[in-house]
C-alpha cells in the first residue's frame, strides 16, 4: 500500500507534558521515515494559550497537519461524549478529504473513534492502548465498584474494550507482562501485538559526570558528604509516598547524612504533613518544582532514586516514564516489582534493586544492598538501558508495525 497517509488521535493534549515527551517525538520520528500525519488532540485552555506556539512550531517543520480541538471540562462525565463527538465528526471529516489508511488511537477514548472509522470506511486501525484503563480506574480508586452508576460505567467500558481488542489490525502494549495478560482475554482474536514502553529522551535525559552532580548539588543546598535520594514525578494515586518515606527514615539510621530531594509538581505540604507523622522534620527534604528541561538539571544531585508504586491488576500494563529517564541520567534506582516489566528491567539493567513487599524485611534488604548500590558505574546504568528505552528504538518498533499493517 503506497498510501502512507495517517490520522493519529490523542484525548491528551500536545501542549500538556505527555504530549511533548510521549506523543510529538514519535510522531516526529515515523514523518522522517515516510508517513504524512495529520494530528487531532484535546487541548486544555491555560496549556493551549501559553504552549501552541511550540507545537505549531514543531508541526510546521515536521509537515504535521495538527487540528486541535478544545477539552471541555462541564458538565462532568458529559464533557468527555461531547469531546469524543468533537473528535469523531473533525476525524470523518479530514478522512473524506484526505483518505487516511490508517488510525492510530491513542488510549481508549480515541480507539472508540478508531474502530468506528474502520467498521464505516474500512481503514486500517491501530490500537495503542497505553494500558488497562478501565481496570485503572477501579483500582486507582476513581471508580467505586459500591457505586451503581460506576458499576455501570465499569461494565459498559469493558464490553466497549473488548470491541477495541477484537477489531484491531494492531495492539501496542507498554509491557510484555500487558501482552501476556491480553492473548488470554475472551476478546482477543489473534491481532498482532506490539511490545514498546514509554521511553526516554537520552538526549536531554544526559549521562551525569562528576562536574554536573557538584554543580546540582551546590545549586539544590545540598553538602558534598550527604547520600542524596531522590523521587522524581507526582504524588498520590499511584505513588506510596507512606511507603517512600518509611524506607527513607528507615535509611536514615543507617546513614545519618541522607537527605531526600523530591522533584514534583505537588505542593510540599503533601510531604511534609506526612513525614510529620513519622518523625521526620522539614530539614530532610529539599522539595523542588521543575519544568521539563530542568528535570536532568536537578536529579543530577541524586546518588540513588526511589520510587514505589501501588500494586494492581492494571499495573501489569504500566510503563514508568521515570524510570528510562532515571537510568539515562545513570541514577541507580530503588523500586518495587510487581508492576508491568519493572523488575526484570532492573535485573535486566543490572541498575538496582526490585522489591515485592513494602514490609521491614524488605526495607532492610534495601538498605544492606545500598553500599554496592553506590558503587554501580552510571555510564554502565546508562549504557544498559539505552536498547530498552532509547527513543529512536521505540520509534524503529512503531515503524515495523505500521509496515505490517500497512503492507
């Protein structure tokens, strides 16, 4: 098939984080091999305002034809089937123009458009589905299954999921434990599907070397003899902060010279409140808010990164951004397994270590294996991690999968 023209879809919007860092330079990546995109997403007004001039500016070099639409907020639950509708008819609309073969959704939102797209007018449908959504939703406790109107919604959305697996010319997964989990779904009738985590820009996510960690440190307040740990994201939802902080004091005792810097958007508040409660006072944490090009900038000061992440059938799916990003720096990581490919990641990497319960046997285990945890080469971590998460690898991975379905 020559015609290499594609709509891609996203219910995030290009001018939000994830659009810049998980949508454009893939997209950017597959128009240097060949295809044309034309790109529809949902863009929040504040966002839309102070960031279109750098999208525009991407689309205009890149030829991207982006036709944002505005992300509606009210009334509750409406607003999102009215966006959906938004998107539908500016979809049916750009194809009858443009003749798309083929659809690539982001997520569930846009895969409902995707399979109806293809059921009217035959193209091809791509479904990259970022995860278990549905099931997320449950077990990050935004849907209460008590709730007679969530347990509709529930039901509803996963009969609706089934049709998105079922009609597929291609499912994208973030995990090889996602992957496994899907092929034994009643919905599942054979599409092929694709493995390909969130990566990691490795050029603006730089190897750290001695001269950058001084300067960060200096610039954060932080004295050249104290063991800096660092968390790096949002917090709450998904993210133990009770947990963290419970390793933390716990490494504390061991290491009186530790401190913990959190990178986050939250307001410090959030983690003062509750170090509080366990004895932990202001002057350990240096809490710092960072643009995206001043992430790398501050976790520079890291000697070591924690993060956990609640357990859940839905996480089986779950790709961490952070950690390609904290193992391109050549962070060593603490974490937990139990979550999407995690833990043989670390094993892969040989960057850190992986635990399966958030108890006092494991915290120790931790804090006895932090010494050779320290000695780990970053270039090493770095070097490990680059097949597995470099984004021109990912972008190589989407490229063959849209010649298999396209050829």
């Amino acid at each position: 098939m020559n015609n290499k023209n594609i709509l891609y879809l996203s219910y995030d919007g290009m001018t939000d984080p994830l659009g810049q860092s998980q949508v454009l330079p893939y997209i950017v990546g597959l128009c240097r091999k060949g295809y044309t995109f034309t790109l529809i997403s949902c863009e929040k007004k504040d966002r839309f305002a102070k960031n279109r001039s750098i999208i525009e500016a991407i689309c205009k070099e890149n030829n991207i034809d982006w036709q944002p639409i505005s992300f509606s907020t009210k009334p509750p639950i409406l607003a999102k089937y009215y966006d959906i509708y938004k998107m539908e008819q500016k979809a049916i609309k750009l194809h009858q123009k443009k003749n798309f073969a083929m659809v690539h959704c982001r997520s569930y939102i846009s895969a409902a458009i995707g399979e109806k797209l293809k059921k009217r007018f035959g193209i091809k449908y791509f479904f990259d589905m970022r995860g278990f959504w549905v099931d997320e939703r449950v077990d990050g406790g935004m849907w209460n299954l008590k709730n007679p109107f969530y347990n509709t919604a529930y039901k509803y959305y996963k009969k609706q999921e089934a049709g998105y697996i079922a009609n597929a010319d291609m499912i994208v997964s973030l995990t090889e434990a996602g992957k496994r989990e899907i092929q034994k779904w009643e919905s599942y009738k054979q599409s092929p599907i694709g493995v390909i985590p969130c990566s990691a820009d490795f050029v603006l996510f730089k190897l750290v070397d001695a001269e950058r960690k001084a300067a960060a440190r200096m610039m954060l307040g932080f004295r050249e003899d104290e063991l800096v740990v660092s968390y790096l994201g949002s917090i709450g939802t998904w993210y133990l902060l009770d947990e963290m902080l419970a390793l933390y004091a716990l490494i504390k005792k061991k290491f009186p010279q530790a401190r913990f810097l959190f990178i986050t958007p939250e307001p410090p508040e959030m983690v003062y409140e509750k170090a509080a409660q366990i004895g932990l006072g202001k002057e350990e944490f240096v809490i710092r808010f960072a643009k995206r090009d001043e992430v790398p900038v501050f976790a520079a000061a890291s000697d070591v990164n924690l993060f956990f992440i609640k357990q859940s059938y839905s996480k089986i799916a779950s790709s961490p951004t952070k950690l390609g990003e904290i193992l391109a720096l050549g962070v060593p990581v603490i974490c937990n397994g139990k979550v999407g490919d995690v833990k043989e990641i670390i094993q892969f990497t040989d960057s850190g270590i992986a635990i399966d319960d958030f108890d006092t046997d494991s915290y120790e285990k931790v804090i006895s294996y932090l010494p050779e945890l320290l000695k780990k080469s970053p270039a090493t971590i770095r070097h490990n991690a680059t097949d597995y998460y470099h984004l021109d690898n990912a972008i190589e991975k989407y490229y063959r999968l849209y010649k298999q379905v396209l050829n």
